[in-house]
C-alpha cells in the first residue's frame, strides 16, 4: 500500500491532498476511488485513507483509522558525511532514510574534492520523502546544514557515541560490535570524504571523544560507507 507524508496534522475525518502527492496518486499510482492509502502527518501519527474522490487537483481522503506501527530505530543515528558532489550525496541520502538514519548532514573536510556547497534544500527534502514512502518510514530524516569540523565537534557534543569511520583505524581498538552491545539514545556517525581524512583531523577527533572503527579489509568509496556502518547499526539494534 501507498504511504504520503503530508505536511499537516489529521484533525478531522477528511483531509485534502494536492500538488506533488495528488499527481502522484492520480497520474503515476492511477489511483481510483475507494482505493486505500497510508497517511503519516507532521505529528508521526499513521492512518488508514480511503479515496472518496479525485477533481479539482486535489484529492479527498476519509481517514477509515489510526494504525499502530514503528519502523524506525530505538536510538537516533545521525550521518555526517565529508562534503562530496552533489550526485553522490542524493545516493547516500536515499539510502539512508532506507536504512533508518534520523539526521544528515555534510562536512567540510580538508581532502574534500567538492569546494561548492550545493545546499538546494528542496531537491533533498523532496529525495527523502520519496524514499521515506517507499521504505515505509515512520517518520522522515532531518536535514541538517553543512558544517565545518569545528561546528561538528560543538554540533557533536549532545551525542552520547561518536564514531568516526577510518580507514587506518587500528585493529580490534574500537571494536564496532562490542561498541554497539551498550544502550545510546543518540549516535553521530562520521565518514571521511573521496580523499579521506587528514591527519590533523582524525587527531581533532579523536581528542573530542570521536571512536575511530574499521569497517574491514577494503577500502570503502565516500558514498559506501556510510551504508555500511547504517547497515550495520540496524542489523545490531534491531536483533537485540
């Protein structure tokens, strides 16, 4: 079943559906009436939609009732990745809001290829709503503003773990699996850039709390490890 996240709290037994959402239930979804539909509002709160009619641009929906349900983990992740184009950072974005993060920011690194901050706010809010419908999210992932690694480390210190993924990080230091055996309620979660971390960096971090973990034997691209660490937060949470 179709899911929509509307920008609006479900107040009464009807509620209006237009622009984007109405296209992609008419023309892309060829929807009919009585057909069935997920509605998330801005509350969080899931209800069961029926079609009572299309016209106008707009569509009615009678909300039939409230459905209990919670995709989402039980601590908040946050990815934070080095700033890179903006083609590889929409991939990460959709993935990650597939694969549970709460919050996504970029950070400007010194080996960061990409010097321009794309920041079309829009185009990534729309790529995240999308991704959240399809993945049946229960709640949509947060965009952040790009940081420097100074705005980072005071941006990181409401996170009770944070981890930096390294690829030079020592062996069996930081175990990932031992780290993720304790209870968080909030993990920052930081991959390097094309070019990696430099030096001076990696020890900024590390004097601020910052875990350095491996994530194996290979070396990861920019846009791959971010999904692996994802993964692997959901595999370890969500078997507990």
């Amino acid at each position: 079943m179709q899911r929509y996240f509307i920008d609006q709290v479900v107040m009464t037994k009807e509620i209006t559906i237009k622009d984007a959402d109405y296209h992609h239930i008419k023309n892309v979804m060829r929807m009919e009436k009585d057909d069935l539909i997920e509605i998330v509002d801005l509350k969080g709160c899931l209800y069961l939609g029926r079609i009572v009619d299309l016209n106008n641009k707009q569509v009615i929906v009678a909300i039939e009732e409230e459905l209990k349900e919670n995709n989402e983990f039980d601590v908040e992740v946050t990815i934070a990745l080095g700033l890179v184009n903006r083609n590889k950072t929409e991939e990460v974005l959709r993935r990650a809001v597939e694969l549970g993060a709460s919050k996504f920011l970029s950070v400007k690194l010194k080996r960061s290829v990409v010097k321009h901050i794309d920041d079309k706010l829009d185009r990534k809010e729309k790529i995240v709503k999308e991704a959240a419908e399809q993945s049946k999210r229960s709640k949509l992932m947060l965009i952040e503003e790009t940081k420097s690694l100074k705005e980072l480390i005071e941006y990181s210190k409401d996170y009770d773990l944070k981890i930096c993924c390294y690829e030079d990080a020592e062996k069996n230091t930081n175990s990932l699996k031992k780290l993720l055996k304790e209870k968080y309620e909030k993990i920052l979660v930081l991959t390097g850039p094309e070019g990696g971390f430099d030096e001076a960096e990696i020890e900024v971090l590390k004097a601020n709390d910052f875990k350095m973990v491996s994530l194996g034997k290979r070396i990861l691209r920019a846009e791959t490890a971010p999904l692996a660490i994802l993964a692997i937060i959901a595999y370890e949470s969500e078997q507990s």
